[in-house]
C-alpha cells in the first residue's frame, strides 16, 4: 500500500537512474567527438615525386659566338686596317662607336665569329613547371689535371646562365663565370677581360624568352673546340703582331678561347655534364658524356 511517506523514497530511486544514464550518454558522445578529432587531424606523408626530363643531342651545328665583343666586327662596310681615329667610340659614325653599339653587351646584333655547336634539346619535362632556378648545370673535367681529381669548368643554374642571341639581352647578374678544365684556366686566358663569363663555353636559350620554368624546345647550346680557334672577321687593329704579317686578311683569334677544351673529345670519361634538380628531393637528372657530343678529331 502506498503511502505519502513512501512516494518520495521511490523517485529518488528513479532519479539515480536517469543521471547514470543522462552521464552515459554524455561520455558516448565525448568519445565519438575525441575519436572524430584524432581521425581528422590523422595524415599520412607521401615524399615529393623526383621530376623527369627527357632530351635529345644534336652536333654538326654551328653558331656565332655571341656575348664575346673581341669576336664581333659592326656591320657596314669598313676599310681594313682602320686609321686610329675610327676607334672613338664616343663619336658618332665610327667604327668604334658602331662596335659598342652592336657588339657590346647588352647589344648583340653586330657580325659575329663563327664557331662548332652541339645542342642538348629539352624534349620533355615532368612536372611542367619546374623552375629554371631549380636546373643546375656542371661542367667537370675528370683527371684532366696533372694532380688528378676533378676540377669544375662551369657550374651555374639554367637561369644565370640564360642569353638570348640577336637581341638586346645581357647575362643575368648571378652569371657562373669560367673556372678551370685540368690545368687550363678558361678565365685567366687572353687576360680575362672577356673570358670569364659562361657565354665562352655555352649558353641556355629558352624557347619561350617569357618563361620561368623548364619547357620542351629549351636547348643548352655548346660551343665545341675540337681543333683551330675562331677566325675574326677582320684583321682590325692595325698594330696587332699577326695582323701585320696578314696584311688585314682574317687571322686566328688568338686573344682567347671558346669552347669545350679539345681533350674533352678524346676520352670518354675525360669531361661530364651533370644536369641536376635543385629542389626536394635533390636529383640528377641527366649525365652526358662530353665526348659524345662531337665526334673526336685527335689533338
């Protein structure tokens, strides 16, 4: 029989129940919460795919040795040796004057020397936006010197080493300048004064002059000095020893060198290119054989 002093006694019961429950299902839905977080914010880390690039060799060319003003004479027609008033560059109508204005760096629409090129031609590149300042370019003599070892000729992104010939283009400020190939010293030859720059060796030539990144049709030109040096166009300085005994006729430039040093066609293993990703992760992505680019001539 229920009484009044009973009812009370009998909802308190039910009451501990209903908590236990209602705390239950508090801790459910925290643990659903906790176990969603930690599931969400969980991921997994794949490593950056290396890029591919693929290319193709082409010899036999041949192209002027732009960016080297000593191997340039202005167009027009001029009278060989020339008096010395016609070196006054400052003076409008000279040969001087024509000289700087199309020979000099950032001009490059004067008549240049001639000189044997090889090519490496981007074919493909995978991913398609691979920056040029990401493609290293080394140019390594092997056990070229009489030390042994290895020495560096070149080393430089694509991007410092970027010309583009016939138009008003000068190197990048960063230009890689010449080093040595064994014992021969591409800077220091001739004095330096013009061959210290990359441009004497070779040079990278975008196909598209407003792109940024890596593209099929980008070629790395390579001047290849396999026997002679390259002819001036005029004997021009009338007091040059070996214009005096050419009597103005074309002479061998003898005030320094262009080129891939000739032993680099004699052995395979003598000169290497090494085409690099710079990014992460680092990656070799070419290695070329120097000899292969030119048939070897002997000494």
């Amino acid at each position: 029989m229920n009484t009044p002093m009973n009812r009370p006694r009998r909802w308190r019961r039910r009451s501990r129940g209903a908590v236990s429950e209602i705390i239950g299902a508090v801790l459910l839905v925290g643990l659903t919460l906790t176990a969603g977080i930690i599931l969400w914010s969980f991921r997994i880390y794949t490593p950056p795919a290396p890029p591919l690039v693929s290319f193709h060799l082409g010899s036999g060319g041949s192209n002027p040795v732009w960016g080297d003003p000593t191997d340039c004479q202005p167009q027009g027609n001029w009278t060989y040796p020339l008096q010395s008033s016609q070196y006054a560059w400052w003076t409008p109508g000279t040969w001087g004057y024509a000289w700087f204005n199309q020979c000099y760096p950032p001009n490059v629409n004067g008549n240049f020397s001639q000189l044997n090129t090889s090519e490496i031609i981007i074919s493909h590149a995978s991913p398609t936006n691979i920056p040029l300042n990401d493609i290293g370019f080394d140019f390594v003599c092997n056990n070229a010197s009489s030390s042994g070892g290895t020495t560096v000729l070149v080393s430089g992104t694509l991007a410092s080493m970027t010309w583009f010939p016939g138009s008003s283009s000068s190197p990048a400020p960063n230009a890689p300048k010449l080093g040595h190939c064994g014992n021969f010293n591409a800077g220091g030859y001739g004095g330096g004064a013009f061959g210290t720059l990359y441009n004497r060796l070779g040079m990278f030539i975008p196909i598209d002059g407003n792109s940024s990144v890596l593209e099929a049709g980008d070629t790395f030109l390579l001047y290849i000095h396999n026997g002679g040096w390259p002819m001036d166009y005029q004997c021009v300085d009338p007091d040059l020893y070996g214009c005096f005994l050419n009597h103005g006729n074309p002479i061998l430039d003898d005030d320094d060198y262009h080129g891939a040093p000739p032993w680099c066609f004699t052995t395979p293993s003598a000169c290497t290119i090494y085409l690099t990703y710079l990014g992460t992760p680092q990656t070799l992505l070419a290695t070329i054989p120097v000899y292969s680019l030119a048939p070897p001539t002997g000494p």
